[in-house]
C-alpha cells in the first residue's frame, strides 16, 4: 500500500487496534512475514493519532536486574498491565512474558512498524533489546493480552557488527530496524547504530565513514562520535539528531561526579545527513549541557524543531535549523542549532556533597506539539509546559511523585513507593501522562537503594490540554513491589495502538 492509499484508507478506518488480534492480522499460517497489512493503528498524521481510541494495555519491561533475594536471580520480563477504567483487570498485571535468560536489563524497545512505514507492516512486533546482555528479543503482540517471544538475536550476532549495549529502537520506511548503540563489541565508546531487517536477521551498520584526505591541509577532519544514545531522525529535512551519554564501561560502574570533570560523558548532539549516512556537524552544548539524553523532533514532519533534555545539567534544549543566510546567497548549506530554554536548579539538601540536579532523565512531546512534559528524576516533579513559541517555554503545570525532595503534594500511597518520576509516556489524545520510577539498576541503587528490595511504580496523571495543569489520578497505581516473582523495576511504556515517542511521520 502506498502513501496516497495509506492515507485514503486511513482516513475512513473505522477498526479499533484493539481488533488486531481477533482480524488475525499476521497469522500464523503466514509464517512471519508481515508486511502488506493494513493496520489502523498506523496512522496517517499526528491529527489522526490524536482521533484513535483510547488506550485499554499498556506494556512495559520489568528489571529483576540488580533485584534482592531470589527476585535477582530471575530473568527480566515483559509486563502487561490493564489501564481501561471500564475494565475489571484495570489497575492490574493481567500478562507477564519471561526472558529465557537472566541478565538482560531489558531498557528502552520499540516496534516493528510506525507511521514511516506508511501502513505497508502491521505494529505487531516489539524489538525489546538487553541493555547489560546486547541481546535482543522480538515479541509478537499480536494478541496484546497474551504477548508470546518470536526469536532471539544472540549477543555473538550483535557483535559481528562491533557494536554492543542497544538502546532506542526506531523503524524505517523500508521495513528495517534501527537501534543506537551505546558502546562497541567490548563496551567503550563511540558506539554507533545497527540494522536489522524485516526478518530481525542482523544486517550491520548503518553509518558510514568518511576517511579524512591524507594531507589533512586540503581541510578540517571530518567531525566523529564520542558517545551516543537516543535519536530520531526528520528525512524531510533530510537530518538525524543523536544524543550522549556515555561508555556502557563508564555507566556500568555507577555515576561519578569524577567521570564527569575528566570528560566520560557526553555535552553534545551530532547531527547526520540522512541520505549519506554521515556526520554533517555537532552542537557541543557545554557546562550547561551535561549529559543530552531524549531527542524528542516535534511530531509534525513540516517542522525544523525539537528538544533534548541534559539530565545533569537539567536543562532543556531547544533545536533547529537556520537557513542559509541572504548576505550568503542563499549558497551555504543548512545548519543546525540549539539554545537552552528551561533550567531546573539545583537544591541543597542535607547530607549530600553537591547541590542535587533535578537530572532531567525522560521527556514527551504531545502529538499537536504545544505541550511537552519532562521527569526530573532526582527532584521528584514532572512538569508540563506549553511549547506554542518553541523559544519560549511557559510552565502551566507541575507534580510530585516521591524524589530526594518529597512527595510533596502527593496522595497518601506514594509513601510506598521508592524512586522518582523516570520514564513518561502520554497517550495519543494527550489527556494522560504515565510515568515509572526506575533509570538503570546500577544508578537506582545508588540513588535509591531501597528500590532493590521494594521495586517500582507506575502511576498516571491527568493533563489538562486546554489551559494547562497537572493531576495524579490516584485510581492507577501498580506496585510492581508486589509481583508474584518478586519485587522488578518497570521502565519504559508502549501502547498497543501506538503513542507519542513510537511513530515518525516522513
């Protein structure tokens, strides 16, 4: 199905996702092959994102990475958790999908299929990659309640490429799978990114390089990674923007304010040509930028604009392009920029040895671009900011939710939780926000220990999208301390039907 039919069909799409399943979409007798289905939750624009029904599941990875007791010495799983109100389940666990190893640290995942594909491949596959094992699972999801594994790319397969340590998973239009990867084969830096193809069989890197002349007088060295993380890319503007944290060898050993003055993670965004594949330039962000993690494009593919949040400097970035110039004719290429727009200062607190950052750790974009809602994971907030002038942020809402400074203005429940806001996901309509509290299980036992032994969180807040404002809805809360295997550390969350950080629109 091509573009113009994806977008007719669409429109008049009249099947929830939640019908996937029963429609067999990708059945079994077809093997695994599966492309050419329409699939309604492929959407043709952020608009019609915003129109689809509501979700009813949520999925999210659950560490036992770094657990306690005999919950450490089980392998990590795929969560499915119940979030339709009119359900009896609601609130609830209703699947749980183990690995077949222990040790994964299962950690940010993506799909299959997104708008990029154009509605030519169901969202039927999760790519769920082990941050610690560089193993990566396929789920099929095409029964959502009862998610079941598909096949398991081993660690060997993955550092053929000499890479290791996968990170954000992001398809493409041509039906393969791309993910940043943190490290190579022993786990130092730069890293780069792998493919996979529309069977998940590894088909190597995707960047190229681009040899220095030998007299390096003909001109300056070509710009290079240090690090990586996330990335997202705009093929309008023919651009991809990638961010830093540091080697897995580096954050493997827990954060040191040391790693950081001598340099061993990262302050800059890289900025690829998307058709070459190449580095076109970097943006050091500085003192103000430490640590550059979620790269969050607006969602509208017209637009030039987008965010990053540095988690240590706890700070927000604004990106853009900036044409070329008159005085230059018009002639010099497009070049990219970012200037700093939200700052969260640091606060003494009583018994630490520096003023505690706010460590900015996830944020999210609304499919209408205007708002954009960010965790500061040591704080213990999640705000909310209308984001109409991109250069000029305005705070119109905030909550609190555990933190090294309280639960202020919590209810009476989040006593029982350990940690701070960490992963966010906002639903398609952008009227709900969710959010859990683990970061990596090295860092959360450092910052907070008890999680080790009490696990996580989710919880949902409730977004006013019409004049701004922020509420916890105290009706879903799972305690992912009480799991029948024992205490787990939730992270990132995925809706069947999609959400607002799966779908890239081209």
């Amino acid at each position: 199905m091509r573009r113009r039919d994806f977008l007719t069909t669409a429109a008049i799409a009249t099947i929830a996702p939640s019908a996937l399943a029963r429609r067999g979409v990708g059945d079994d007798r077809a093997g695994h092959d599966h492309a050419h289905h329409h699939d309604e939750s492929i959407h043709a624009s952020p608009a019609a994102a915003m129109k689809s029904p509501r979700e009813t599941l949520a999925f999210m990875p659950c560490i036992r990475v770094g657990m306690e007791g005999d919950a450490g010495k089980k392998p990590d799983y795929l969560a499915v958790v119940d979030v339709d109100p009119k359900s009896a389940s609601y609130s609830k666990v209703v699947s749980r999908l183990d690995m077949p190893n222990v040790g994964d640290e299962l950690h940010h995942y993506g799909w299959n299929a997104c708008a990029s594909c154009h509605g030519e491949r169901a969202r039927r596959y999760l790519v769920l990659p082990g941050l610690a094992s560089s193993r990566i699972h396929i789920i099929d999801v095409a029964d959502p309640r009862k998610p079941r594994l598909h096949k398991v790319i081993s660690p060997e397969d993955v550092k053929k490429t000499g890479l290791s340590t996968p990170h954000t998973v992001h398809c493409l239009a041509d039906g393969q799978i791309m993910i940043s990867m943190l490290g190579d084969a022993d786990g130092n830096a730069p890293g780069g990114f792998m493919l996979l193809d529309d069977k998940f069989d590894v088909v190597g890197r995707w960047e190229k390089t681009v040899e220095d002349p030998p007299d390096m007088r003909a001109r300056p060295p070509k710009p290079s990674m240090k690090f990586n993380y996330d990335f997202w890319y705009q093929p309008r503007h023919g651009v991809m923007i990638s961010s830093e944290w540091a080697a897995p060898n580096t954050v493997r050993q827990g954060f040191k304010v040391e790693d950081v003055k001598a340099g061993k993670y990262g302050q800059r965004l890289v900025v690829w040509d998307w058709e070459k594949q190449t580095i076109d330039h970097t943006i050091d962000l500085g003192a103000e930028g430490l640590i550059p993690l979620e790269v969050r494009f607006h969602h509208n593919p017209d637009s030039a604009h987008g965010f990053v949040g540095a988690a240590l400097s706890s700070a927000i970035w604004h990106f853009h392009d900036t044409p070329p110039r008159r005085e230059d004719g018009g002639k010099k290429p497009r070049r990219w920029t970012a200037e700093k727009t939200i700052q969260v200062d640091p606060v003494e607190v009583d018994g630490w040895p520096f003023p505690v950052p706010g460590l900015i750790t996830d944020l999210v974009l609304s499919m209408d671009d205007r708002w954009l809602y960010f965790s500061n994971w040591l704080h213990g907030d999640i705000r909310q900011y209308d984001m109409s002038d991109p250069a000029r942020p305005k705070l119109t809402g905030q909550v609190w939710l555990g933190g090294v400074l309280g639960a202020k203005g919590g209810t009476k429940a989040d006593a029982d939780f350990v940690g701070g806001p960490q992963m966010l996901q906002l639903s398609l309509d952008g009227k709900r926000l969710y959010v859990t509290s683990s970061l990596y299980s090295v860092w959360d036992d450092q910052f907070y220990p008890d999680m080790a032994k009490r696990g996580s969180f989710l919880r949902q807040i409730d977004c006013d999208t019409t004049a701004g404002g922020l509420a916890l809805n105290d009706k879903l809360i799972v305690d992912f301390g009480q799991e029948p295997g024992g205490p787990s550390r939730a992270h990132e969350i995925r809706f069947p039907g999609g959400d607002s950080t799966s779908d890239i629109w081209i």
